[in-house]
C-alpha cells in the first residue's frame, strides 16, 4: 500500500504527531501490580501455541 501512495504516507506521517499531546495528556500509568499481570499476559501469549499472529 506505501507503495502504491506514496504521497498519502508522507501525509499520514506528517500528520500523526499532531496528536502527541492529546495522547501524552490522556495517557495513565496503572499501577504497579497490573503491569506485572500485564507482562505475564505477553509472555504467555508470545509462547502459546494456541494461535500465532504472523504479518
């Protein structure tokens, strides 16, 4: 698809920082012992053979 327009990437690309403050101003840590739970979700989805998300 980049290929096909490039023209529209450049603009999208251009365009996504405009967002950053919205993001930065909404964005919230969670707490601690929710990130653990987390990252043990990740590491038990990156070694399961129930599905692989290959792109």
């Amino acid at each position: 698809m980049l290929d096909a327009h490039p023209s529209l990437a450049v603009v999208a690309a251009l365009d996504a920082p405009r967002g950053l403050p919205w993001v930065r101003a909404e964005r919230r840590r969670v707490p601690a012992r929710v990130e653990a739970r987390l990252v043990s979700l990740e590491e038990s989805q990156a070694t399961s053979r129930a599905r692989r998300y290959i792109s």
